[in-house]
C-alpha cells in the first residue's frame, strides 16, 4: 500500500513539475493585450465598439494633421481592441494581435533564438516599446513593452 501512495505521489509531483515548466517555456509573457482591425470607416468602428459593444475609448494617436491613427477600445483592465483606419498598405480586417511582454530585450532575444523573424524595436508616439514578429503565414505579431508612460499602462491603470 505504501508503494502505490509513493509511485502516485511521485506521478502528481512529476507532473507539477511538467506543467510549471511548460508555463516558464514563454517566461516574461504577460499575455494577450490586444488585437489589432483595420476598418474602412474609424468613426463608426469607434462608435460601433463604444455604443453598441460597450468597450469605453481608452486612448487614440492621431497624426501631425490631427487625424486619427488608432483608437484603443478597452474590452477589460489588460485587453483592448486597436483600430486603425485601413489604407492600400493595409486593408480592412484583422491586421495583427499584440503581445504584452515584461522586458522586451529579453523577449526578442527569446523569440531569435528560438528562430523567428523579428523586426527591430522602437517607441511608438503612444511610448509602447515595440517589435513585430512575421509567423510563417504572414500574421504579424506586435510585441508591447508597456512602461508607466505608455498610453496603454495608463490606461490599464485607470480601469475600475
């Protein structure tokens, strides 16, 4: 009796072990933040997504002429929607999902040794640090650095 309790223990502990490690395999992922669609008519994805679905704005960028060059919809305190006004360079429909990552050096890093495609890093004027990985079906994955100055921690940290 006392060997069928150790070599079932000893399965239970295995297996802790194996799914501890398997979560650690991404370490420095905090998870999905957004997912980014391209729309034909930015206000009325705006007003689609804020009216109908309820999703409060959270921030936009706009450009040197004031135009609109995203609006962040805020689904709950971590996750948004990115709507962008489609153009020939990007048409309508899912365009990418983004990533929150804690350190992004250490998760570029990460991802090139593991062999993926990833872009250089940046600051985008919402003050996200930035970087895009390509998949191998042309899905481009934007990895969020989010620091205390980014539009989206603050926004994060306005949510009730």
């Amino acid at each position: 009796m006392r060997s069928l309790f150790l070599f079932a223990a000893g399965i239970l502990v295995g297996l802790a072990l194996q799914a501890g490690a398997a979560q650690n395999q991404n370490k420095g992922i905090v998870g999905l933040n957004h997912v980014g669609i391209s729309v034909p008519n930015l206000d009325q994805a705006v007003a689609y997504y804020t009216k109908t679905l309820g999703f409060p704005e959270a921030f936009r960028s706009t450009d040197d002429k004031g135009q609109p060059t995203l609006v962040y919809v805020q689904i709950s305190r971590n996750t948004f929607v990115e709507l962008q006004p489609a153009n020939a360079q990007r048409p309508p429909g899912f365009s990418h999902f983004g990533l929150h990552v804690q350190n992004m050096a250490a998760a570029t890093a990460m991802f090139k040794q593991r062999g993926a495609n990833v872009s250089e890093t940046r600051v985008s004027p919402t003050k996200a640090i930035l970087s895009n990985i390509t998949d191998l079906n042309g899905i481009r994955i934007e990895l969020a650095e989010l620091p205390p100055e980014s539009a989206h921690r603050q926004a994060m940290e306005r949510w009730k």
